[in-house]
C-alpha cells in the first residue's frame, strides 16, 4: 500500500464526513441564528431556549436528509471494501 494510496482514502473519508454533516450543520446554524435573532429582539435571554429548536431541527432533518445520509456512507464503504483487493 503507497502514501499516495493511504491519502487517497483519507481525502475521501474526509470529504465523505464533510458532505453527509453539512446538511445537519448547517440546519442547526440557521435555527441557532433565527433564534439568536430572536432573542435579541425580544430581550428574552434564556440558554435553553435555543437547545429545543435545534435538537426538533436536527431530528427533522435526520428524517429528511437520513436516507441521503446513509447512501452516501453504504457508497463510501462498498467503494472501500470493494478495492480491498489492491491494498494488499
């Protein structure tokens, strides 16, 4: 197995991790800052107002990006296990 053949799988691991967390991420950013801007305007300063929102937005979200999610991952490892055979 070569340096250039371990930093190709580390790269894709990297990029795998990258895309099937960013839609979560991201959704937790907006409901952070929607509620960021909401307390603001309202002078409410409770911190526990903004863990709600955010752990429904992510559950939501887990329903609708999951199947997007795990068919990247399965994608991921049968490309990985599939060139198996050529690190050995």
């Amino acid at each position: 197995m070569t340096v250039e053949a371990v930093l190709d799988i580390a790269s894709e691991t990297i990029w795998t991790i990258i895309i099937t967390s960013a839609p979560l991420i991201l959704l937790s950013l907006l409901v952070g800052l929607i509620i960021s801007i909401f307390q603001a305007v309202t002078s409410i300063q409770e911190q526990t107002l903004t863990f709600v929102p955010k752990l429904l937005a992510i559950f939501i979200g887990l329903m609708v990006f999951g199947s997007f999610i795990l068919n990247t991952i399965v994608t991921f490892i049968e490309n990985l296990w599939g060139s198996f055979g050529e690190f050995i």
